[in-house]
C-alpha cells in the first residue's frame, strides 16, 4: 500500500462478478396448527447468488410467493448481464444501472422485486468483501436485538385464530399481527391475549374508503396497533387519508410499493402512521434506508414488511438495528421444513438478535437448496459451483 493510505482489515479489492443467478425454490412450511391457505404461498422462495473471480458470493432474497419463474427470468435474462464482468463493490453504481434498465418494465412489482434480489446479494458481498456485518456499512449498530410481532398466515375461523394467537404468546410473543377481514377474528384475538398484547391487523387492501371506515369503527374497541392496508387499490393514498383522518386507528401501509418516489407519495399524502416498505420488493436495502430517513423527517414510524426466512430477513434486520426508532420487525409464525439457511435466524422470546458475521450472515444450507430446487424449472437445471 501506498504510504499513508488507511487499510481494511479483510478489504478486497480488484473483483469482478462472474455469475449471477437466480435459484427458485420450493421449501414448504413445517407442520403448524392451525393449518392456512396461505402455507403453499409461503413455500416459496428465491434466492440469487452472485459469485466473482476471488471465490466470494454473496446471497439476495426477491419476494417469491406468486410468478416465481418470472422474477427468476428478469435476474438471469435481464440484471445478470449489468452486473456480470464489474466491480461489485461499486455498488451505487450498479444498482443505479439496474433501476435505469428496467425502467419501461415499471418500477414497482416484477421488475423491482428482481433488483432487489441483486441488491442484497451485492451488499452481501460488499459486507463480506470488507470482513464486516451490513449493518456496520449503514452506519453502525443501534440496537443489536429487535423486538419482534409474529405475523400470522390467514386463517378459516375465529376459533383458529384464538388458537394460532395462543401458540405464539406460548412462544414469548408480546405482539402479534392478524391476516383477517371480519370483526369476530379480532374480538377473538384480543380476548386470548389480553389487554398488553399488541395486535395489529393487516387486511391485504379488500375495501372501498367508504367500507373501511365502517369497519375501522367496529374495530376499535379492540384497541389495534395499527390497521394495515385496508383501501383497494393500495396506491389509492388520497382514499388512505381519508380513512386515516376518519379513524382512532393508526393506518399502516407501504407493502406493495416500491422506491423511494412511492415512499414519498404516501407522505405527501398524509396516508399513514407507519410506513413498511419490504426490502425484496421495494429495491433493496439502499430505498429502504432512503425511505427511513424520509419516514425520520415525516415523523412517520417506520416498522419494515419482513415475511421471509432467508437473507430477505436478515437484510431487514441489519436496516432495522441501523435505524433509530424502528419498534418492530416482522416475523414468520412458523418454520420451514428443511432450514433455508446454514444458521437460521432464531426469534426467542419475541425477541430477535441480529446477525454479526460479515455481510448479511444468511448464507443458505446447500443441501437444502439441492433437495427443494424448484421441480418444475426443467430448464434451467439446478447447480452450485
């Protein structure tokens, strides 16, 4: 080195990406009762891995739960060939490359569900490359265990939610989200936990404005954290803030956007209390922490969309413990059959810690991959090199 010059310790430079790849995935969701569903949805996954000339691969998430093939497609057709040959710690510079490119596909759905999972992937590789965890490279540790909500699938009956709601205050859970549209699910939850449980619902956008203030009254009583996505279409934000103003209920949502132009939109608008931007979809980790900062200056809480196992999760949880404020993050109610990852992230006692080895720490369990390979991709035949 050159006199003068600081040094990384375990800093690498000079590389160049030689893969990237997208794997689809079938891993289903270990016995859990009451069943859902949703739990076919949910086992499913995509992880891509982007590998360089000096033996170090990183791993990224894209949401997976519906055309799994056709965001497989986008990142080996479409973001491989931006991101093959360069530097992938020049990574504002790829990823910048990578949202230019996809622009006339949209910016939001498919398209940036892909990014995303690049996005990780090249952070993985920029954490291990300099021999740290992510969330040293957002700006350092804030808080090194987060308080977790079990977000639980959707369910047939009152009766079974009572039951799933049971299961994980048994696990130490102190919050707890539903995934109903009908009042009786919700007297339901909050008569099994109690009044110092916090219960949120997210209600996957089934109403008109008119629809939802009604029923945002009728749940009231049962004293919600926040009421999640309630208004058909989801970008209707001027309808969001109509149901907002009318409400005691704080209003959440931010799922199903993307970027940090979306982010903003919804502010703007005085459509939410919480803003939750998912980090497989909404361009990966850079737009999240843009989007947190916008959140800091709205004074808008922003709690991220998290329903992940793999370096989906863990990606939320180094943006998380980087950021000031984050209350929550969300997790699964259940396990996979066969672990995604290697060292699969625990939530004990509703409670979380982050991981701390060198870039995202979710490298995945090979033999799993191998064994779960997405059946139906006859052609595109699975391999690790």
């Amino acid at each position: 080195d050159a006199p003068g010059r600081p040094r990384h310790h375990g800093a690498r430079t000079g590389m160049k990406v030689t893969e990237v790849r997208a794997l689809p995935l079938t891993i289903p969701l270990a016995p859990f009762t009451p069943p859902s569903p949703w739990e076919p949805g949910v086992g499913r996954q995509i992880l891509v891995r982007v590998a360089t000339d000096d033996g170090l691969v990183g791993w990224g998430e894209c949401f997976a739960y519906g055309a799994t093939l056709a965001v497989c497609n986008v990142v080996d057709e479409a973001l491989a060939p931006i991101v093959v040959g360069q530097d992938p710690t020049q990574l504002e510079l790829l990823v910048d490359r990578l949202h230019r490119a996809l622009m006339i596909w949209g910016r939001r759905g498919l398209a940036m569900m892909a990014v995303s999972g690049v996005e990780l992937a090249l952070w993985d590789l920029l954490g291990k490359a300099r021999d740290v965890p992510v969330y040293q490279l957002l700006g350092g540790l804030v808080q090194p265990r987060m308080r977790g909500y079990a977000s639980l699938l959707r369910y047939a009956t009152p009766a079974q939610v009572g039951q799933a709601v049971s299961a994980m205050l048994e696990r130490g859970f102190t919050a707890v989200k539903l995934h109903q549209t009908d009042v009786a699910s919700v007297a339901a939850a909050r008569e099994v936990a109690g009044p110092d449980v916090d219960i949120m619902l997210d209600t996957n956008c089934p109403w008109t404005v008119e629809e939802a203030i009604r029923m945002g009254r009728r749940l009231e009583p049962f004293g919600l954290r926040w009421l999640e996505e309630p208004v058909w279409p989801p970008e209707d934000y001027a309808g969001l803030a109509r149901v907002r103003q009318a409400l005691r209920v704080p209003i959440a949502c931010g799922e199903n956007d993307a970027t940090v132009f979306g982010f903003r939109e919804i502010v703007a608008a005085g459509a939410a209390d919480i803003v939750q931007p998912s980090v497989t979809k909404v361009g990966g980790i850079g737009e999240m922490k843009k989007i947190a900062t916008l959140a800091a200056v709205a004074n808008v809480t922003f709690v991220p969309h998290s329903f992940y196992f793999g370096p989906g999760f863990a990606a939320t949880l180094h943006v998380a413990a980087s950021t000031p404020g984050v209350p929550y993050v969300e997790t699964p109610p259940g396990a996979l059959a066969a672990p995604l990852l290697a060292e699969p992230i625990r939530c004990s006692g509703g409670v979380v810690a982050v991981p701390d080895r060198p870039g995202l720490g979710a490298d995945p369990d090979l033999d799993a991959l191998r064994r779960h390979a997405y059946a139906a991709d006859a052609a595109r035949p699975f391999y690790l090199t």
